[in-house]
C-alpha cells in the first residue's frame, strides 16, 4: 500500500499539500469528487486557482459530464496569474499526487486549516473598536451562521443514529401533545385533514392552472403560520421568492384577502372611508406577521437557494416559497424548460432537507393538461414530467372550476344545435355549483394516503379558501 506523504502546512491556516492532493486525485477519477464533495466545498481551499479548479470540476460532475482535462480547461481561463499555464498547472497537480493512497486522508487537513481561519475570523469580529455590543453580537452570530452552513455534516450517518434523532423528537412531540406545533399546518381544515402537520425536509409542490390561485393559496399559507402568538413554536416565518408578481402586487392581494376591498377597488381608489380603514388595518395586522416577499427578475435554482439560505439566517424562516418553477432560469444554456423544472425540482428537495424547512413550490400544468375536457387534471399533467413528481414529497393540485366552466361555455339552442338547450341547461347547474367553490386534490403524500377531489369554499373577491363552512364532497 503507498505510504500517505505528510501534510506540510506552511501556516496554521492553511494546508496546500492537503488542497494538491485532493484535487490531484480528482482529477484522475469522477468517484474521488464525490467521495470528497459533501464534506470539502471550493471556498474552503486557499489558495485562489486552487478554489477555480474545484469549483470546475464540481460543475462537471454535477452536469454528468465528469472532469476531463479539455473540458477543464474550457472553464477556466488559460493561465492563472502567477502561478503557469492552466493545462501545465494541471499535469503538476496529477502529478503531485500519484503517491496519495486516498483524497479522504486528507480531508480533516483541509477542514482543520479552514476551522482555524473561521476561528481568527471570529476573533476579530470579537475585538473590533467602535463597535455596540448588540453589534458585535450579530456580527459574531451571522459568521456563525456561515461556520454552520460549511462545517455541517452532510455525509451519510448510521440508521441508528437517525432512528435516535427520530425517537427524541416523538418524545418531544409526546411531552408536549396537544400544546405544541409538531409540524405545519395550512390552517385550512379541508387540506389539513388530508396532509396532517408538514414536517422540516418536505418538498410540497402545488400546481394549478394558470391564473387558478395558487399563489393566494400559497400566500394565505404563509400569513396564516406567521401571525403573532403567545405559542413561539406554532410560528413558522415564511419567505416568497416570486419571478411572476412585484412585491406590491403581493401586498395588494394580501390586503385584500385581510380586508375585503378587492385588488381593483385598492388600484383605482374607489373605496370609501370604512374602506380605507380596513386597508389600514390589514396593512397593520400584515407588520405583524412574519413573512419576507422577494421579487426578482429570473434566477437558476442554485441562485433561488442562496436567497433561501440567507433567508433562514437572517430571519429564522422555516417556510420556502418559489412562485413559479416554470419562470426558473436554466442552469445551462441548452437546457429548455422541461429540463430546468426537472433540475430545479431535483435541487429543492435537497434544499428543504438541508434547510430542515418546508420548500413550498409552485407548477404550472402542460398545454395538454390545460385543454383537458374538464376542469379535472392529474399529476401526470404538471409541467416538468414525471421527475418533478418523484422529487416532491406532497403534491396538491387546485383548480377553480367556475373558471374553466366560464371558459367553455356552451352555445345556445339553435336549428344548428338542437341539443343546445340541454347542454346549457346542464352547464348551468354545474355554474352554480362551483359558484363559490373551488377544488383540490392531493396526488401524493409521503406521510399518509391522498385524495381525489373535493370541494373547499372560495371567497373569489378576498383571494381566500376554505374554512367557509363548506362540506367537502369527493368526486
């Protein structure tokens, strides 16, 4: 067996014997990446090509394509300044590690040296002049936030270590039985009934037709688990990233489901004065609850995620929201659409684990699925195929029939129809039906057994559903 050569650090902080021999080793071998990749990231290296090269041969692998030397070489530029020519840069590195057994042995070296920088780091945030102490604090506690983010521990675990974690939290939810959230909830009896309480790690995606309220739905979700309450473990802040509405257009609706003075009424200024007291007053109930709104123009999910990280350090937010997966940007440039909400999918369900959140994510049906002959549609009809709903751990769909029935209004009786009449008369009594109603399914649900559709009341004016005093109905 080759003997490991000795790390000879030149500074406490910093191992490059440990960095060349790592990404020596990758280079030769795919498999070495990623029996390294969930504990070493390419901003823990020192030294700056160093970093350049991992974060190329990341990209590669995450891509399938692997770490061949021509497609390095492609994505990083032709020679780093001050150190040679990329491709000679390269061979030296292969060859500096041949005699290395295993990346692994060196990977506490590399985890050690950048502890210690973390660690130096800290302590010049400690003893910075001219700070407040409730400055240095928050200071000190965003960089632990990032230490966190970097020294978690991501690789596999035992089963029984997983079933003892599992265990302790029963045991919480036991002792605390009937006083504590254990999970959220919509706040929405008829879909409560069906998922139960949504534990931290769970991809939820919500799909619907276009213009079918989703987004209210969503927004209704995220006011309803962040409102004041004397229960601290019942709050669950939110946060909405939205690539489709500005955040005013947000607010509009917000204001208009607390208050009851519709979007268009808020727009034009046609309320009156008890109205505008009610506008108010939902504009102050909103202060109150803990959800951050984000607009931005098309991002990658990668992007999506960084926002969601720094959305969790900065406000403790336990609910992820991303409106809609079809405005994603692709990771690469061939990629269409299908391919990116595949991709994107993919990543928010490692997302919500590494979060330990909810990762709520908003779909748009096919074409097909929207010119379906009724107001129905399945989870084979969600834009992005089949893999955004093996990566989804829930999946609800929501529809509001009254529009679909508006839409496909029947012609009247006529010499040319006969049976127009009939289809009318039948059209109208569906109509009225629906009229204040909207309907939900859920497709799959990880943690107990779906539902076909049934009916859950609609305030179409307010943007709000359920909790009406409605019966569900299933179909």
């Amino acid at each position: 067996m080759t003997k490991r050569p000795v790390a000879t650090p030149n500074k406490p902080t910093q191992n490059v014997r440990a960095e060349e021999a790592i990404i020596g080793k990758i280079l030769g071998s795919a498999e070495t990446f990623w029996a390294v990749s969930d504990r070493v990231s390419a901003d823990q290296f020192t030294l700056h090509h160093h970093r350049l090269i991992f974060s190329a041969i990341e990209e590669c692998c995450l891509n399938g394509a692997g770490p061949t030397l021509s497609l390095l070489e492609s994505k990083l530029p032709t020679e780093f300044e001050g150190v040679g020519d990329t491709e000679a840069v390269l061979q030296i590195l292969i060859e500096k590690a041949a005699d290395v057994s295993s990346a692994l042995d060196f990977v506490d070296d590399i985890i050690l040296a950048w502890r210690e920088r973390a660690r130096i780091q800290l302590g010049k945030i400690a003893t910075a002049p001219d700070k407040t102490f409730d400055q240095t604090r928050q200071e000190l506690d965003d960089m632990l936030r990032v230490v966190d983010d970097h020294d978690r521990v991501r690789h596999a675990v035992a089963l029984g270590d997983a079933a003892g974690n599992a265990m302790a939290k029963a045991g919480e939810a036991y002792e605390h039985q009937g006083k504590r959230a254990v999970g959220v909830l919509t706040k929405i009896p008829e879909l409560d009934e069906v998922l139960g309480p949504i534990v931290g790690g769970t991809t939820v995606t919500l799909a619907a037709p276009s213009g079918h309220g989703k987004s209210a739905l969503m927004a209704q979700i995220l006011r309803d688990n962040a409102g004041p309450s004397l229960d601290e473990t019942s709050i669950f802040p939110g946060f909405s990233l939205s690539l489709e509405m500005s955040a005013e257009q947000i607010a509009y609706r917000d204001i208009a489901s607390l208050s009851g003075v519709s979007v268009k009424k808020q727009i034009s200024g046609d309320f009156n004065q008890k109205e505008f007291l009610d506008i108010r007053r939902a504009k102050e109930q909103l202060e109150s609850i803990r959800v951050w709104v984000q607009d931005r123009s098309r991002m990658t999910i990668k992007q999506i995620g960084n926002e969601f990280r720094k959305a969790k350090r900065r406000y403790g937010v336990k609910q992820f929201c991303i409106d809609h997966l079809k405005l994603v940007e692709p990771e690469q440039e061939h990629w269409n659409v299908v391919r990116t909400v595949e991709y994107a999918s993919a990543y928010t369900k490692d997302l919500a684990k590494e979060l330990d959140g909810v990762v709520w994510q908003l779909a748009q049906l096919t074409r097909e699925g929207q010119r379906a002959p009724s107001w129905k549609f399945g989870s084979g009809d969600i834009y992005g195929g089949g893999l955004i709903v093996e990566n989804s751990d829930i999946i609800v769909g929501l529809t509001i029939p009254k529009i679909w029935l508006r839409d496909n209004e029947p012609e009247p009786a006529s010499e040319d129809n006969p049976k127009g009449r009939e289809q009318r008369d039948r059209w109208l009594r569906e109509y009225d039906i629906w009229k204040d109603k909207a309907a939900f399914a859920v497709f799959k649900n990880r943690s107990g057994t779906g539902c076909k559709w049934k009916k859950i009341d609609f305030n179409g004016p307010r943007m709000l559903f359920g909790g009406l005093g409605g019966e569900d109905i299933p179909f």
